[in-house]
C-alpha cells in the first residue's frame, strides 16, 4: 500500500505521535515549504545559517563534514525520513555543520523557525519530540567524551568511525592520510597500516588511496 504525503509527513521525528486531528490543525497553521533536488545538487552547506527544520521526506541524502584541525573528511548516507541537525538550529552558533548533497533524487519538507514560537510550541507531542532528539544528541556526546576505555588498536580505530556517525548503519567514508589517522591514534604509521589491512582482509572495510570505506558500520562493530 502506497503511502500519502499526509502518511509520510506523520512519520517525520518531530510529527511522531500526533493524532489526524492535531496535525491537520497544524497544516492549517504553518506554512510548509517543499523542494526536490537531483542526484549530486548541494541541498545545505556547512556554515550555513540554520534558521529552517530541515526534514528529507524521499531520497537518500549525503553529510560530509571536514575536521578543523587534522585534514580529514568523513561521510554518511542519511535515509528518509530524517531531520538534518535538529540540535544545530539553537545555541551560541545556529549553523549547519556539515555539507548535504543529494545522493539520488530527493524531496525535501523545510519549516522556518519562527513557526516553533508562534503554532509549532502549541503542541506538546512536537516539543517532547523535539527535546527527545536535542537530549539525545547531547547525551551521546557525553558519553563520547568519557567513555575512553583502554583498547587495542583495532577497536580504537573502530570506535572513532562509530564516533563520528550520526546513524549507527549504512555505509561511512572516512578520507584521510595514513599518517594523519596514526597522529590521531597515537600510533606509528606502520601499526596503523597493519591494522587497516588486517579489518580489509575481515571484508570490514576497504581501503583506497587517503579514504577508507566502510561498506556497513554494522558489520564493522560487530
């Protein structure tokens, strides 16, 4: 059975949980902005002002992101239904962090922010949906930060791809030097290389010239 855009939009994270009642009540209220982009169209650049709820409601989406320090880049598919960045649309620096590219055809559903203050706070389910996803992100974060158990190389290697995800499946592109991830690591670049071929011969990851694919990060932690 195929889905209505009115079925689509009640699966979206922050919609979740809201009745037929309160969500047509709401489509009465806030004005809906949506726009399609093709495969490999710039959706959102990173350093972008984010004053918008972004949602991909079809199509999958691409986020790159680039380290301030060590040259690095990695990148992650992101599936809809998805926010992009629910907690980078408060704070001291309102900006989107990463770069989204359209990795096939997608449509997306934006809603300005202001609308959080005037129609969209009115509603409790939005605002715990909201909380729930902003709480989340900080808590993982947190667990980030001080959970630093004592690991061999290998699983370092891994929790530092499992680290920097912002969905715990699909595939991961991390593009970087083999001496600037031994810098990260604390390693000599020899044991760094070792270790690497050693996950491309378990079929975990492969590896190509300054990037490493990691086909599926489920396959990767498990």
């Amino acid at each position: 059975m195929d889905l209505t855009m009115y079925d689509i939009l009640l699966q979206l994270p922050l919609f979740q949980g809201m009745s037929n009642a309160e969500f047509t009540n709401l489509l009465n209220k806030v004005k809906f902005h949506f726009t399609k982009h093709v495969k490999g169209e710039k959706i959102i650049k990173a350093g972008e002002k984010c004053e918008q709820f972004v949602f991909v409601i079809n199509g999958d989406v691409i986020s790159e992101r680039f380290s301030h320090s060590v040259e690095f880049s990695f990148i992650e598919t992101l599936c809809a239904p998805v926010l992009i960045e629910p907690y980078s649309i408060f704070g001291f620096n309102p900006a989107f962090t990463s770069n989204y590219i359209a990795k096939t055809d997608v449509s997306i559903l934006r809603i300005e922010k202001n609308y959080i203050y005037s129609e969209l706070g009115k509603f409790n389910i939005f605002i715990m949906n909201l909380l729930n996803a902003i709480s989340y992100r900080a808590q993982t974060q947190g667990d980030k930060i001080w959970n630093h158990p004592v690991l061999p190389l290998k699983e370092r290697i891994i929790k530092f791809v499992v680290d920097l995800s912002e969905v715990q499946f699909g595939e991961k592109s991390l593009k970087i030097k083999m001496e600037d991830l031994a810098q990260i690591m604390n390693e000599t670049r020899l044991s760094v290389s070792k270790t690497l071929n050693e996950l491309e011969s378990e079929n975990k990851i492969i590896l190509k010239r300054k990037e490493i694919i990691f086909p599926s990060i489920e396959n990767l932690i498990s």
